[in-house]
C-alpha cells in the first residue's frame, strides 16, 4: 500500500466531506479510494471515519490521525519542492490573484523580484476583489486575506494580517478622539461593505479577551479598501484599514491611529491552489518565494 497516497485520500475526504469526491481530486476511483481508506485503517489499527451512504465525520481517533496525516503530507511537498526546485528551471505562464491594494502595496514588488530571479516566467496577475474559482478562472495561484476558508480549499498561510483604526488629524482635531470604542456612535465610520459594514468588534488589550461589538454608521461604505484609505485621508471620518496598506501613511502623520489599546480580530494571508499533486516548477518556486519574504519581513511579525 502507498501510504502516503492512502493518507492523501483521508485528507482531502475529510476536507470535502465525501470519499467519492476526494478520489475525483486524486484521479482515483471511488472503490480503489475506498480500499486506501480501509488499509489505512487496517495500518493503524483503528477506525478513522465513520461513514454513512450521505455522510462521513471523524471518529476521535480519526481527529488525531488527521493531524498527523496532514504534516506528513506537509513534510512530503517540502522534500519535492526541494527536489523540483534543483531539478528543472521554472518557465511557463502563471496566473495570479489578489486585491488591488494588496497588490498595490505589497505584492506587485514582491512579484516583480520573482520575476528578476526567474525570467522565463511569465506573470499574469488579475487584480480581482471577490473570491475566485480557482479551476473556472484559470488562476493557478490566489493570495486572500481571511479568517474563513471554503471546504476542502487548499491553503498554505503567509502571515497574519493586522488591522488599524483611524482617520486624518484633522478630522480628530475637529471631531475629537475616541477613547473607547463606545465613543464611535458620534462619529462618522467609513464601513467596508463586505466585512464591516454595520458594526466592528474590538477586543481589549487591558481586559482580558473583552469583546466589544459596536453600532457603526457613516456616509461612505466600499468594497475596496483604496477607497475608504482616500475618504479617511481626505478628512471624511474615522476607518478600519488593513496596516500594510496605512504604514506609510501613519508614518508621515496624513493618518493618526486611534483606539490602540484595542484589537480588531487579526485575519491570515493565505496563498490558495488547486492541488498539491503535479505542481510545476514555476508555482512550486514562487509559493517558496513568498514564504521566505513574508517570514524575513519584519513587519509581519
């Protein structure tokens, strides 16, 4: 028995719920996806899911194993990466997908310095703010920045993004400044349509793990965040920014941060893909790539 295999059938029939469709995505068929799943439990001596004609859920057991199963897959793609990535030069067409102010403010220089190291690699990065289907869109590589991920998504994450609230001096020194994030109901928010748009949860730094949720209104609301960066900078009102796009920003005082002894709940920068099997050398190098810039970039620890 190819163990590995069998252990890549547990997987990915726990992260799509089915056997039947974790044997399409390993190009199995589902009686050949089935005796892995058996002789893998026959391997460890114990029962790993238990499975109905509609419905398969882990046994506790089976929650154990799962996390076993999953970093030996891990340690597998890190051993062919390295041999990929000595064994065959990356060329080829890869495309890409991000926010545009993700890409505006950190990517794109991240991408051009691939494309220095790697020049037979030809770059095509659509600059999309809605979550894509990876297989209809041919888009072999999606940087998104979430706290929720689909079933069954392959994800590796990057880093953790980090949120700031503020607005421009002058509007503070016009407005006043918060204290508390209670004080937000007499002041203008500039909401996100997708992710804030009627209200925004603190967590205090002083309280333990407090959560605060508070009623937000404001006249602008967007679904990209270039825009309420423009409104707050503008003097509009007050706005939760992503800091990567506001570092520069706060750094020359066109931005003040406000209310910094609470948290808004951090999200993950994840690079998505279609599938650990057949990676080209292309998207194997650049998703190494990526990995070692966001871990030697101080600002994202």
């Amino acid at each position: 028995m190819d163990r590995l295999t069998a252990m890549q059938v547990f997987v990915e029939s726990v992260d799509r719920g089915s056997l039947t469709a974790a044997a399409e995505r390993l190009g199995l068929s589902r009686a050949k996806a089935s005796r892995y799943l058996a002789e893998l439990e026959r391997w460890l001596g114990i029962r790993l899911l238990h499975r109905s004609t509609r419905s398969l859920s882990l046994t506790s057991a089976g929650e154990l194993a799962l996390i076993d199963c999953r970093q030996m897959l891990q340690i597998q793609e890190k051993m062919l990466a390295t041999r990929h990535d000595h064994s065959s030069v990356p060329k080829g067409t890869l495309r890409i997908t991000c926010s545009q102010s993700f890409s505006q403010s950190y990517l794109a220089n991240l991408i051009a310095e691939y494309s220095l190291r790697y020049p037979q690699v030809s770059i095509d990065i659509q600059l999309l703010d809605r979550t894509v289907n990876l297989v209809d869109e041919r888009i072999d590589l999606a940087i998104r920045i979430t706290n929720t991920l689909e079933q069954g998504i392959i994800a590796r994450p990057l880093a953790t993004c980090h949120s700031v609230t503020c607005a421009s001096p002058h509007y503070l020194d016009k407005m006043g400044r918060p204290q508390r994030p209670e004080d937000l109901s007499r002041h203008v928010c500039l909401t996100h349509a997708k992710f804030s748009a009627h209200s925004w949860i603190f967590r205090s730094l002083t309280v333990t793990s407090e959560l605060i949720k508070i009623p937000v209104k404001g006249r602008i609301s967007a679904n990209e965040v270039l825009a309420l960066k423009d409104a707050a900078t503008a003097g509009v009102g007050i706005t939760l920014l992503p800091a990567y796009l506001v570092r520069n920003e706060l750094a020359s005082g066109q931005l003040e941060a406000i209310l910094t002894e609470y948290e808004i709940e951090p999200m993950t920068i994840y690079a998505i893909y279609t599938s650990r099997n057949h990676m080209s050398a292309a998207l194997r190098t650049l998703l190494n790539f990526l990995d070692e810039r966001f871990k030697s970039d101080s600002f994202w620890k």
